[in-house]
C-alpha cells in the first residue's frame, strides 16, 4: 500500500460513523420513484450534505413528472478524459410497504441500502477523502449523474445522463454486486411496455355473440409474448401485471397487461420491442412505424402486411389502385380513400386469405401489364376475370 493509500484508508476509518449517518439518514426517506416529494427530500440531502467534497459543482435537471436528477461535476486535471460515475436515488418500495432504517448485526437493512443509497454514501465519501488527501483537481475530471427514474427504466434520466457524461473515458456504476462481491462489468438492457386489449362489452348470457371479449384477445397477446423468452440468447419476457374485466357474466371490454423484458444486445431488444409492435392493434402499430423517421404511411403499412401478416390495413399505392379499379374490385368515388382501402381488402380476402400475396400479384400487373395510360390486356392473365377491356373508359360513363 503506498502512503496516499494509507492516507486514504486511516481517513475512511475515521468517517465510519459519519457514513452509518448519512446512509440511515438516506435510507429513512421513501424515495419510491412516484413519490416525488419523498425523492426531492432524497436529492436535497445528497446536494447540500452528502456530495459536498470540495471542488465539487452541483446543479440540478428539475422534472415535472419525478424527483429533480442531480448532476456534479469536477473541473479535475488538465488535459485528462473525464471518468463518469453513475447512480440513481429512487427506490422500488411505496410508502409503507418497506420502510426505515435497522441494523442488524454487520448487516444494515432497508429500502435503498442495497439499490442504491448505499452505493451512493460509498461515492461520496470515497470523493471526500480523494479531495482530502489528493484534491480532486489533481484526478481526472468527474461527471456524476444521479437520476431519480431509474427503477422505472430511466424516461428521463436516460437522456440527461448521456448529455453529462459525453466524453467520459469510462463509466462506473455503485450499485451494489451480487453474492460474491464481484464487480459486475455489464448489466442486461431492459424494456417495458403496456399491452392494452380494448373489446365490447355485452352479457354473457343472452348477448354473448354480440360482445369482443378483451381479455380472450389479451390472452393470446400473452401467450405469444411470453413465447418471445429466448434463455439462449439472454431474452426474457415476463408478463407480470394483468388486469380486466368488470363481472363474470359481462364480456369484458377492455383488458390490460404490463410485461417487462430484458436483453443481452440491443438488437434482441429492438426485435422483441418490433414483435411487440406488430402484435399490436393496427392502428397503434402503424402510428409508431410511422413516428419512426424516414418511415411513411406506405412502408409501415408494408411492414404490418409482409411481416406481421396483418389483414387490416394494406398499402393502396397507385399501381394497387389501378389495378383494383379496372377489375372493379375497388368501387369507389375516384379516390384512394381509407373506404376504398378496406373495401379492396374485403374483396381479396373473399378470394383467398394471403392479403400479402394478392397485393404482391397486383402490384406485379399493374407495373407490366395493366400499367397506366393504355393497358396491355391482350397479356394479362387477368383478362378473364376483368371487365375494364370490355367497358368503355371511365371519363364516358
Ligand atoms: S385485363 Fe387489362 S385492365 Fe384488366 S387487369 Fe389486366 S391489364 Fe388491367
């Protein structure tokens, strides 16, 4: 152990009963994420009594939705890469489900000391003897974010950790390790989505056919959700909350799931969230592809079509349209309008149930042969079944 080591131990020994302080005081004060109030009291003490080793500046990210997330920083040596430490102040517990402060022979006990108020009172004071018998200009320059959303996927302290901690050479973690006190040198990422099953309500004994029963349609959303879990490459899926239904003889109307999941790689979690997305109702898959940039209405109606195998929706683009319309699938007042969209799809399901196949074989004749201007129906296969080449043009009807 070198002298400086030493200094920094014998002032570490010297703060045990200064850190018992601040974790007890910490951990007596619910910061369950939703408890805004109890997370503002949290980050007040961490800002003016924990985190206070000199050479330390802090500001705040305030949140109209969490506790504010707290951001320090360092200006640190000249020239060195910034090294960010990371943590977060909310806990899992509500109020009055885990609560207080206890020791307990070695160990200390309550909401927080393992995840992660513990960790934080370890930051602080090893900062503390750093700045007392070295100074934090003569270390590298520190980023530290202290998020207050953690526990419920980090919505906001995601995007505020990665604005503080640009830069950063490496990044550590104070959460605590597990058993055997190893350090943990990567986390699974996680996901959380809401599923929600809307149907129609009626009674269950003299309407039953007249009802959409929610809860039937959640069911099979589990099922096929849960199915997603791939222990093999590190996907799980876990269905953990569901809820539904007003009595045992009404059809229930509306249903809901929440289901948490946790990947390796991002690109498993892209995939699940993906098959998530095309599991869901229409409308709700095709306003988030297309909330996704460079993603139009066409193309995330394609996605839904091909991939997910939805009937529901279908990408009517010209050449679909034309061709619709010179079969007379497609009756229409002149326009590609939603109506005409789900009146073709109703037409071509009562020829076959591949809507991906029958928009593949009518987008291939409308670029070939039924093309615009004057069609080349002497080659269509189509011509059969097509009353365009024995009608006269529409503009004379
Ligand atoms: S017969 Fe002519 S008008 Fe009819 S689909 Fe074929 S190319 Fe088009």
């Amino acid at each position: 152990m070198t002298d400086r080591e030493a200094s920094l131990d014998r002032w570490l020994e010297q703060q045990l009963g200064a850190m018992e302080e601040a974790l007890s005081s910490l951990v007596a004060i619910n910061s369950f994420t939703d408890n805004v109030e109890g997370g503002r009291k949290v980050g007040d003490l961490l800002a003016r009594e924990v985190f206070t080793a000199p050479g330390l500046e802090s500001s705040r990210v305030s949140s109209t939705r969490y506790a504010d997330h707290l951001v320090f920083r360092s200006a640190g040596k000249s020239g060195a890469d910034p090294i960010a430490l990371i943590g977060h102040l909310d806990t899992v517990f509500p109020p009055g489900t885990f609560e207080g402060y206890r020791t307990d022979g070695d160990l200390r006990r309550g909401p927080g000391v393992l995840d992660m108020k513990g960790g934080l009172v370890v930051v602080a004071f090893a900062l503390r003897a750093l700045a007392q018998v070295v100074g934090l200009d003569a270390i590298a320059p520190l980023r530290i974010v202290i998020v207050a959303d953690e526990e419920v996927g980090s919505p906001e302290g995601q995007k505020i950790i990665q604005t503080a901690i640009s830069g950063a050479r490496d990044a550590l973690v104070f959460e605590a390790g597990r058993k055997a006190d190893l350090i943990v040198t990567r986390r699974k990422g996680t996901g959380a989505v809401t599923a929600i099953a809307e149907g129609k309500a009626a009674h269950a004994g003299n309407a039953h056919h007249a009802g959409a029963n929610a809860i039937w349609a959640l069911a099979r959303f589990i099922d096929a959700a849960q199915k997603l879990t791939d222990y093999s490459r590190g996907i799980t899926v876990n269905v953990g909350i569901v809820s539904g239904g007003q009595s045992k003889n009404t059809v229930p109307d509306r249903a809901e799931a929440k289901i948490d999941f946790r990947f390796e790689h991002a690109a498993d979690g892209e995939a699940v969230f993906t098959a998530r997305v095309l599991a869901a109702p229409t409308d709700e898959a095709l306003s988030y592809l297309e909330s996704l940039p460079g993603v139009a209405h066409k193309t995330a109606a394609c996605v839904l079509v091909f991939s997910a195998r939805t009937s529901t929706t279908l990408p009517v683009d010209t050449h679909l349209f034309r061709v619709a319309d010179r079969l007379g699938l497609a009756r229409h007042d002149g326009r590609n309008t939603a109506a005409t969209r789900d009146r073709l799809i109703a037409a071509l399901l009562a020829h076959g149930p591949d809507l991906a196949l029958a928009h593949f074989v009518f987008l291939l004749v409308g670029r070939t042969t039924c093309i615009a201007g004057t069609p080349i129906c002497g080659s269509c296969f189509l011509r059969p079944h097509c009353p365009h080449p024995h009608r006269p043009p529409r503009e004379t009807q």
